[in-house]
C-alpha cells in the first residue's frame, strides 16, 4: 500500500496514520482548531482539523492511529491533507504503532550481529570487556533508540544504525592509516552516544529526560564506564583513555566535550561521527530534490542549501 | 628575619631560598649559564649563575634549598639578585622546603573546622552525606592542595582557603537572597574543585597527572559523587542535581562545562567563584603597586591594568 | 480581593485591569480585533476583542483602566482571558493608574532612608558630596522609575530597590574583602544607573528618549558628574575614579561600557550589578514553575531554561 | 644636510641625533649594555652601546639629543648604527629637540587657517560656536599634538593634519552626497579627536595621561561639549547631535564607542577617519618598499602585508 | 499621475500597478486568499484579496500588470491598499511593464558615457584594453542590471548607477591622495561587480542563476579578466593584479573574497563600494522618516535605525 | 648510514648535511655567527657558528651541502650540533641535494600510475578529459611540489602523496555511502591543490610566487579549469560544478573559499582533505614521542598536544 508522501497532489487517500503531534489553536472567529502531523513510514503531512469539539481535541492527541479519508493539497510548496474524513482506530483494525515509524534500514539482529563481531575483533581484553559490559547492560535499548531527537538518524534504531556505519567507516580508515589503534577506535565508537539511552525517553515522542538535560549524554557515559570498570575490577590506563576517547567525541568544548581529542583516535572518532551524521543528511534531503535544484536549508549544515547536478546518473 | 621582597634595591643578602626553577642557556660566547628562580615566603626573584660547569647544573635543581649572598637589582624595573655566592645546603643548615612555599593566610585546622561546621549545618541528609563521604575521603590532600597551578590561589592549603571564601561568601549571598538552597550552595562549593586532588600532582612544583589532561577536575570529581552515591546507597534527585551544579560551575562549555548552570545554585555558584578569584588575583597584584600606579596586566582579568588611585587612604 | 494571575483556570471572573496594551490585528475575515494585554499587581494576561468598531479601538488604549467579566482560558500552556462584558471605567468607580502597577516589595521611604544612610557612611568627603548632589537632584524620577524597560527590575521603583540590594550585597562582600574602598563602592553604586532617569521616559509604559538612545545612561551620569564637581569646586582624582567607574559598570566594551574596569572598586560593582539582575530574573521565573518542571528560556541568561528540583523545600 | 635614514650601507656618519628610547639590557658576560633608538627628522635606527658605565646610563637618556660619529650597517634586514663615537651636546652645539622631530607635511599656520575657514562656513550658528569654542580653548595642543602615539599621523601636529585631510575629504564626498549636513559633519570631525589634547601627554615621547587611561578621548570631549554648551547656554538637540557624532565615532561598541552611529554624519565621519588612517600607513609604509616586493606587515590594517607592483609609474 | 505611495491613508485609488508577487495563503475559515506586493515607480504596498478562485489565483501572478480601485488603509503603522475592484490589464490598456519599475536617477546613455569617459582618461594601455573589452562584451547587461537583488541599488540600472557613483568618488580621492592609481582603480571599479551580468538573472524579479549560486560574481569576473588577457594577448602582471584588486573587493574572506586586499588601490575600492551601498540605503531609508524620528533597522548596516535629527534643514 | 636525527646525545658525527637556512646574528661582544639549519632526509637539526668572516657568511648559504664534524648535544630539551669541523662540498664529493630532501613514502611512478588509473576508471567523459587535460599540462610539478610549505607533506612529491592517499580513502568512503558521485570526487581530489604548482615556488626552500599570493592556489585551478574546458569544447553543467568542488574545497569563507560546498561531493572532498593532512600530522608528530609521554603543540590542530598511552602495541 502506498504510503501517504507517496501520493500526487490531488490524489484522494484513504489511510490509516500515526498522530505525530496534536496542536490546539484559536481561529480568527474565535473558535478552536487543531493542527495535526500525521505519518507513516514514507513520512509525515500536516493537516488542519477545524471546529473542533473539546471531545475531538481529547481524542485526537499524538500517538493515536487514526484512519483519515481525504485529498493531498499543495500549500505554499509543501504538501498538506485535506482532511474529509477522520476517526480513531479500535483493536479491530488490527494496526499498531509500529507499522507507522520510520526504522533503520537494517534491522536490529544485523547491528546487533555486527556489533558482536567487532567487539569479538578486539585484542586488548580490558577494552574488550568494558565495551561487551556495557553493551550487553543496555543492549535493548541501544537497538531501539534514535540517534538523536532531530537533524540525523532521528528513527528507531537509529542509534544502533549510526554505530554499525561508523564501525564499518573506521575498519576502512585504519586499513589506510594502519597506526590507528582499531580497539579503542571500535570501543569508543560503540559506546559513544550509549549515553542516549538514559538521556532520551525513548524511540517514540523523543524527548529530553532530567538526567538528559542536567548531565546530558557524554557525562552519563563516561560515569558507566568508571563503574563498569570498578565492577570488572580494570585498573590500566585503557579505563581513563576510554573515557577521554568518548568524552571528546564533540571534538570542541563548545559542542559540549569537556576536552578537546587528545589522543589520535578520539580526533579520528570525532570526524567519523562527523561524516556519517552528514551523509544521513545530505543523503535524506537530496533524496526530495530532483536534478537542477536546490535542497531545502539543512540546519546543521552552517544553514546551507545544496544542489543536485543535472548530470548526476 | 627580612624575606627576599622585603629587601630594597641595593641592600645586600645572605639567605636561604628554595629554587623554584632552574633552566640552562647557552651563552653568546658559547658558555652555559643557569637561569634560577628562587623563592621564600615573600615571594619568588631571578637569577642569573654565569659560566655554569656540569656538576653546578646537577647540583642547583628545582627545590633545592641554598644559601646565597648577594645584592638586588633593578633590572628593566624588575627586581633581580645579583649572586656573589651560592652554596646548597646540608641537614646541618636545619631549614626545609615547607619553610619557603607561600601558605594560605588561614592555617589547615581552621580550614578544617569551618568546612566541618558548614556541612554540620546541612539539612538535607542526602546531600550532606555525599558531602561528608567525599571530604573524608579526600580530606587530607584537600587541606595541602592549591586551587590552581597558577593565577589565584596557587599556594599550599590555596584550595581549602578557597572554598572557606567562597562558603561564607555564599552565607552572605543567601541572607540577602533567601529563596537560594543553602544546602546545595555550600555543598557544591565544597565539592566543585575536589576533583583538584586527582587533577594535580601536589602542593610542590604542581604540574597535571595524565587523568587531570585526560579528563580533567571536573568529569573526575562527578564521577566521585556518582560513586559515592553507590556506596551510600542513596538514589534521590539531589545525586543528578549535585552532580550538575558541579559539572556547570565554569559556566560555559567553551570554558570546560560540559552543560551550563540549569538550577540558580549553579549559577551563584559559579558567580562565587569568579569573584573569590578575582578578589584574591587583584589584592595579590595591588599589594605591589604603589598609589597613583598601574598594576602588571593581569592575564585571566582580561589581560587589563589596575590602577590604585591616589586618594585611598 | 484576588489579583488577576491568581484566579485558576476555568475560574469566572469580575475586574478592574488596566490595559497595558492594546494591538489591532485583522482577522481572515476581513474584520479588524485587538489583542489586549490586561494588568493588574498580580502580572499580566492576554485577551482578544473581536469584530470591533473603530470606536473600540479609540476606546481600549493603552493606560485605560477597564471593568471586565469573562473566564480564565489555558491557551497552548498560557492563561488567556476569554472576555464576556468590558467597558471603560469612569472617575465614579474609584480606581486609579497606580492600583494596577507592579512596584517593588520596599516602598519609597525605606529605599530614601537606606540611600541616605549609605551617603551617610561615606568618610571621603569629595565622593560623599557629588553623590549627595546628585542624589538631590534626582531623587523623586529615582525614586520611581524601574530599573530597565524588561528583563530586570522592570516595575515602579524598581531603580531604587535594585540599587539598595546592590548596596546591601557591596556591604556584605566589603566585609569580606576589606580592602575594597567603600567609599567609592557605594557611590558608584548609587550613581550607575541613575542616568536612566533621562535615559527612560517614565515609570509607565517606559520607552527611549531621544537622548537615551543617542547617549545613553552611562554617557549622560558620567557628564552629570563632571557637571557637578565643577559646580561644587571639587577637584581631586576622585572624580575622574569615580566616573570611571560608573562608565566601566557594563563591564566590556561590547556591552556598551567606552572603558573596562581599571580600578578594582569597577570590576566588583560590575559583578554585583550583574548578580542582583540575574537573581531578581530567576525568582521572579522560577516563581511560575512547579517542582520538577523547568522554567521558560530566559534570554538575558542566555536563553537558559532552569530547572527547580523535587527536593527543595 | 643628509638625515640618517638618507645614508646607505656602509656609509660613514657624523650627525647631531636625538635619543627617542634607551634601554638598558644586560649581555651574557654580566656587563650592561643600552640598546639606543636614534633619530631626526629622516626618521629612527637602533645603535648599541656596550659595556656602558652607570654615568653613562645617566647621560644618554631618551629626549638627549647626542652627536655621533659611526657607519651604517645592515642586520638582519634592518639597518643599524654601529657607534665609534658618541657624546651628549651643549647649548654651544646650537641643536635643540624640535630639529629632530616628524612633523606633519603642513604647517601650523596653514593647519590653523583651514580650521578657521571650515568653521566659518558653517551656518547652523549653535554648531558653530559650540567648535570655535572648544578649538579656540584648546588651539596651542591641537596644533601640536600627534594624532596617535603609534600606528598612523603620529607625529608632531599629526592632529591637525590629520583634521585637516578629514575635512577636505569630507567636502568631496558632501558634493557627491548632498543629503549630508556639511556644519554636523564639518564639527564632528574638527572635534572628534580634540579629547587627545587630555589623553595623551604631549607630542614628544607620547604617553597616556591617568584620565586618559581611565575615561578615554571620547568621553574626555563628549563632557567638554556639554560644558561648553552649557557656558554658551545653548539648549537646542545640536548638543545631543554633536555629542553623539562624536562618541560614536570609533563605529563600534567593541572598539570603544559607546553607541553606535545613529546619525548618517556619524556614519561617513567614521568612515572617512578611517580612510584618513589608512592612506596614511599605506602610504609611509609603501615609501620604503620597492616595486615587485611586499611591504612590513602592518598591524592595524590586519596585520596585512601590501604589494606594490612592478607597473606603477 | 500620483504613484500609489504618494497618496494619504484613505484616500481613494483608481490605478494601474504591476504585481511583484502573490503569495497563496489558507484563511482560518478554509478558504485561501492571496497576499499581492503591487508596485509602481513610487514604490510597492501589500494588498489582500480573500475567498479566491483557483483562476483568481492563476491570473494574478508576478509581473502582471492589474487595473486596481481601493482605499490605502494604516495597518500596524505600515500602508496596506484595501481592493475594492481589480483586473487584469490587456494590450489595449497601453501600459507595459517598464513603467512601473524603479529606475536608477540617470539613464542609461548618461552611464554608458561616463563609463567611456573614465576608460578613456586611463594611461596604462593593457589595463584600458581588458576594461573596454570586458565592458564591451557585456554592455547591454551591465546598462540594465541591478547591482543586488535588495538591500542597495536593486533598480533597473542600478549597476551601472552604483559604478558611476564609485567612479566619481574614486577620482575625487584619488585628487587628495595622489599616490593612489587612477587607472588601476578606475578599471577595477567598473570591473568589480560585472560578474554580476551572469550571477544575477536579470533586472526584473531578480534571483541568482545556478552560476551564480556555485560560483559567485566575484569568481566570474576573475575567469573572464583571464579569458579576456588571453585573447587580447596581454601577459604584463597587470593581468594578475587587476584580477586581486577584483577578487579582494568584499574585502574580507568571510565576506567572499578569498584574498584580503593586499594592493592600497584594492584596499580603499572596498571602501568606497561600501560607501556608495550605504549612502544609497540610507538616503531611501531616510527618506520615508520624518525630523524627530528614528528609521526602521536597516539590516545591512548592523541592523540599526538611525535618527533624522530636528535642525536639519 | 644513520641520519643526523639517528645519532645519540653525546655521539661524535662525521656527515655531509645540506644547509636548510642560515641566520646571521650579532652576539653580545659584538662579533657576527650564523644560526644554521642543517638537513638529510631524517630530518633537521640546529647548529651556532661563532665568531664568523665576512666570507664564510657568504659560503655557508641556504642549499649548500656540507661536510661536519661534530658532537650531538641536548639543549633544552632539544637536539643542536656542536659544529667541530664545517667545509663546504665540491664536485668530488659527490653528493647532490636530493640526497638530503626528505620524499614521499612513495615514488613518482607509483603516484603517477595511481592517478593514471583513477582518471581511467572516471565515466563521465567531461570530466574525465578535463581532468587528464590539466593533470597532463602540470605532470611534472604535481609529481614532484609539496602539499604546503609547512604543517603536512611538506617534502618532496608531497603533493602527489596526499593526492594519491585522499583518493583511497575516497574510494573507501564511496563504497560505504554509495549515493556519491566518484567522478566528481575523483576529479575534485586531484585538481583541487593543482593550483599550487603555480602558487609555490618549488620542491625546495618553497616560497610564495607574486600570483601566489595575489590570486591563491583555488582562483588559480579554477581559472585553468574555465581556460581547459573552453580549449576542450566541453560546456556542460560539469565544468561549473567541478569549479565550485574545487573552489569550496577549504570548507568556510574564513579559510579561503569563495564559497562554502553547496555539491555533497564538494562537502566529503574537504572532509577527506582534513584527515589525510591530520592523520599526516598526528604519525609524524607522534613517531617522535615515547608512550606515556605528549607530543609538542600542533599548532594547526587548534595547537593542541596529544597523548601517546602506554598500552598501544
């Protein structure tokens, strides 16, 4: 079935979608409103629900299923649902969340495989047993959780498909710059955004939690692998060059590392997270443009607009 | 007996003093010479030790404690001794190197006692339990260390001089404020600089350890608190919260802060801070400076000049 | 009877309020409305007239004191009046402008008294002298206005009661530093903001003179003090140290100080001034926010939101 | 008679020069040398005098004027004065410290009648007798003093020439631009330096005055125009006008200007002070420079080395 | 006839306006209205037109020119036209779209000849030739172009006007600072913005091309100064300079230029492009201000208002 | 034979060395030596020459080789040569200056029949002839310039060693994020630092030419791409597109570019660029520190020093 961006202007549609976040506002003749993101797997659509009831607001709040009769519009450039139709799913329609949230383009038993392989890689046993420590403690988790709230990889298992990317990134760095030390660079990769499980509330409605936003991720991280390493009774230096590898993965203390990279593969994990967030970027905006034009601005990327070439095949 | 500042230009000495530092140069003429630093409680003087053999440069080393005679000099409106002789000494001489570091003006007892009476007052036992685990823990090196290896503070007990300032500092502050958490206040002041004991090698020629570069005083003394929290047994918000107003007491990410203050304690805190440095830093740098005169600039004070006017009494 | 902000949602309402503000918007239908911002000593709340005359518009303006009935709305987080029946009031119903303005917890005489007492204090007899002129000269417009037209201090008399708490704090840190000349602590105190009384049009609905946005505050005291010690033949290098550091009060250029402090008396009036702003700011926001939760950005902060623990009492 | 940047490498020398710095300096065998800057009007080159004698510290002082007798050497790129003979001179050399001195390309009388010209155009009469006031009360040091103590026009009447070359600019541009107010604009700049006349010491061995360290040129002038104003009784918005031309006339807050311009004559004032400064760097520093090479960096103009190339005729 | 800004708020209208865009917008009741920017050579004013069809919408597009009947209404201190009656116009109206564009205040035959005149007064013979061949190729353009799409000079001949006026300010400074290079200058000038003939997409609703977007105008002109070497032969380092002083004119990399000048002739034309661009946004901007008040901000001069003081005359 | 670098503290040398640089100096008696840099491939070492002639200034120049005789000494921590014995070499020792110059790990053949096959494999045949049109016209050069004249692949066929390792690890990153455009990377990669063929000077003692300096490297390449395409006949989109990937190659205004990438492969191309000149850095800063220990600064790594742990293997 095709989902709801996958439709023309004009097109009728007859959908069942997830409500992404519900908006009450106050039209000009005084009465209520509400402003609707509604989305599946294709992604998501605004739409107005006018003269509403306060039933209708209780009703209709984010992550409710919704089945929606109605048209595609083009308003101002961006799509919008006509909304002619609409009422809340029961059991019967047999949908659930699930089916409407953007994942990863792998699944969680091939990162979880891949990340068991690298770590199984690993030379230096006291690294090799404060990642597979940590990992196996918050592994659920880690599998379902996004990347982040916004701007890349912001989809379940987002966070698990950022890894495995940057892992498989770095295997190819250090075959070229062989004096990397690849355990530490696997290590730090894996765990560090690990951190996010406990500072984000989960995959759906992402949003910050109190530890979230007092310590905020690298600091949570870097406090589990102190514990981590007490618990395994690790003394050796790998215990503080592993917390300053993670740490540092900001790369500048304004980006929120208390550190700038010290040691060479903190400086080469911070580019490595770099460029995957980018290309997640570039590769989800450019996806919307057709050849000859400009993508929409991407925040984090300075606010810059890129160009699709013409002669791209 | 006349410490080395309390000398005037021209005035002869004979004087035990402590070498600070020791640095060879070669001369023009293809000779080696030994820059030293030499210090007392009055504070430190350059010297010059012409035409230098090898052993001299064993013998004359960073805290070595010898006797000199010679005269002072204005060299470049910078005092400097003019060495006539040198000799180091023996344990017949009965002098040692404590007798020549500068010492805060509150000796360790009342540091001690005044730390103890603040945490007394505490009412919330979860904070003022972590408290006591971690001063216990640390109590000894706390009582030695200075705040800093250089701009304020940076002399033995400078540490806990330090933070006996800012404590009362913050009595006042929170009488004339009195919806601040007196708790929390006192509570971080003690801890927000622990991590010290960890960060640097020790009250003498005090230089970073690896894990103070690595890590740095910060991340350090949140995981103490973390770990303190486990051992004690205690899981309230105060841990997240304490950890915090610790963790942004700089204030700002680009100066170390992995997050910036987020609850008003943090902010005062920080504030605290700042004016107990800069107090000490402008009474330290205005002693020396006669009325109607402009101070040395002081680098972290902006690299700014303080003039003393004339009409202080 | 019970101010405007401390009627709960839902809750009927029957009020004098003085519209703070009155802005014509015009509805997708063609038909103009206001948007009123309606006051009383509790706060402010936003209400919307629709379909109105243009005998309306001439009606409801700014500084007109009203009779409304109507509800208490929760609009997207915010309170908002929904208006049933207003009309503008009369000199029959017995209200008067000030009834419905915020002013400070202290009122005119105690602020007079305490000023008085501090000049009272001074030995210098040069400082004492231009500050009791200028003082004189000003005191009524100093007695009333606000410290700032937002963010700090931002009511009747808010200028005097923001200078006596930066008194009070000058006294309690002089106390612990004592070689700070309170003299000039207390003058500097007491003149650095009193430029506003040219620089602000008024205690009530307060803009920019002509003169304040072309000079400034800082600009125009300093020029009143060179006025003055001409005028009271006072020569000596108090006036140009005491117009420093009243010039240098902002702190950096970029904040609109022409010079940094230079006298250390500068650099800690800069740093109470900066206290007392940022602790009127928090209580006054942290005033609106339950436990747990965290406050609305405050921009002057940095845009920082703060958090209140579960934990205080 | 050759001056003594006229004479090349190698060339024997017997000139009357005045001593602009001597610094004491300490050589590596332990005996005091001074390092000399020499000049006149040609301008400065650096000599050595070694193994100098305590008397000779005392005699060869900055503001001595000596006759030397030497050769021209190069030194690392630089030429340098190797000293064969040196001694101080007496009334019977009939030398005297302004023969030696830089002095603008104009001279006083001509400075002088130009001001006067520029005034006397002026038809907004509150303008006008606010400039002559102040030029008439400061005339003597305006005409003498540079208008800087480094950098550009720093030398004897830089001042001047400098308002001079301002002011013919002015006049072309308002030619072209004639919405500019030439009396505004004409004052602004005639006054907007004057403040120098306090700030600096003097035109030999310039330095700053304690006001001028503390209340800045700007400010300095900005008083003096609202007393003159007040001694003239003028009352019109001229005064706040003129003021604010004048202390915005460093164009930003950061380089000391408390506002910024608010008033388009402030705005191309600021401008065309800064064209004035810099054609005069480039031009003296271009002077010593040959075609097809680059010229010193020079530190105002961003620390930029300029080209000068080979087609110029 | 009366352009439509120069009628009084509610005077009645009966004109033809061009539209410069039509912005669709969805009113609260469901229906879409379009927001209309009508222009003529007086300038624009916003205008609505409610409860529209989808041919309403189709016909009143950019760049048509409509027959409008309305009222000019005062809505939040800006003019907005009030439509009563409108309509497409046909050709048997006889108005075509040039007549409603702003044009520069001289016409295209008075640039053409001044810009020949200063090519003609110029001496070097291979810096004339690349500057008559360059202006040559792209005379039409250059004679019609704006030299922005806002901000400055954004009028139909706006280029050319913008060069002109540079023109006549580099010849009068280059009067006062003779050592500058009228030649150098005046080709760099007309050559300095010509790039802008490719970047721009014309003089009518004006956006930047692909080329313009990837590469700028500054690195077009630098490519065709090299092409235009190359044909006429011309290999003296004119070519390399010429392409600095051209490439340097923003005058600082983050301002585009990937060189600082580094030629004194290329250092002061970034100053005089800069004064021609602000003398031109605030003669417009002051233009609609009345004695006693300030402008709006202009964004490109640090956003500030400026003041029209009350004396001028 | 050992390199001068391989030699102990204390060890007796006997080698041919090339003179890097030479620095006449003044000693404090007043007689003239030459500080000189002296180097073989392992690297580069200082040596003082005392008490020199006129006639050895003139021998003992930059790219003389020499034989010395002499004993390696520590000073301040740094290695210097105490020079017994220096002559000049003439034809009979022979020895040639490439000897001493340190090169790429890799030879020109193989750099050449990299490139050569990374052209071969490009399908756009735009690009791949402009491409091989350029790389042709400037073989020689590129296989034989530095990357820079200092910070990273400062050495002989530097260039061509970067250029050949940015092109593997592109390939690599292509694999991974297959979206991206290999021609155009490819072709970015090798054009994008052709320029400095022209900007530098040469292989040794490598300086900035006239048109270095004035245009840059990235105006240099970008005008032969515009002269190679209009030789070729290619006008497709291609050539802009290729233009703007090399000249937004730096990342930001600030750091050179015109414009910041507005191509994804524009983007990674200076990604790339970044890590081979780190990872450049990082190996040859680290080989030269123990474990346990930290590297010096490095400057262009925001001058940080980085730790080499102790458990790397």
């Amino acid at each position: 079935m095709k989902g709801i961006l996958e439709h023309e202007v004009g097109e009728q549609v007859d959908l069942f979608l997830l409500i992404k976040s519900a908006t009450k506002g106050m039209a000009s003749n005084g009465k209520p409103f509400l402003t609707l993101i509604l989305q599946d797997k294709s992604g998501d659509i605004e739409a107005k629900l006018w003269d509403i009831s306060n039933d209708q607001v209780r009703i209709f709040q984010a992550e409710t299923i919704v089945r929606v009769a109605g048209e595609v519009h083009n308003y101002r450039g961006r799509l919008q649902l006509k909304i002619r139709q609409i009422r809340p799913t029961s059991a019967h329609d047999g949908v659930n969340v699930a089916d409407f949230l953007e994942t990863a383009p792998i699944d969680k038993e091939e990162i979880s495989s891949k990340i068991t392989q690298y770590i199984f890689e690993m030379k230096n046993p006291n690294i090799q047993r404060i990642t597979r420590h940590l990992m196996k403690k918050y592994l659920d988790r880690f599998l379902e959780y996004p990347a982040a709230t916004k701007n890349h990889h912001e989809f379940v298992s987002g966070l698990g498909f950022h890894v495995v990317s940057m892992l498989d990134l770095a295997k190819a760095i250090a075959e070229l710059y062989p004096f990397l030390d690849r355990d530490l660079l696997y290590s730090g990769i894996i765990l560090h955004d690990l951190g996010k499980v406990i500072e984000l509330s989960g995959p759906v409605s992402t949003t910050y939690t109190v530890e979230g936003n007092l310590l905020g991720h690298i600091t949570i991280i870097v406090n589990e692998i102190a514990k981590a390493a007490e618990e395994l009774g690790i003394q050796g230096e790998e215990v503080v060059v592993l917390q300053h590898v993670v740490l540092s993965h900001h790369g500048k203390l304004e980006w929120g590392s208390p550190k700038q990279p010290m040691i060479k593969e903190a400086e080469i994990l911070h580019i490595i997270d770099n460029i995957d967030a980018k290309m997640n970027m570039l590769d989800r905006s450019l996806k919307r443009v057709k050849p000859g034009e400009f993508s929409e601005r991407i925040f984090p990327l300075d606010n810059r607009s890129f160009y699709k070439p013409t002669f791209h095949s």
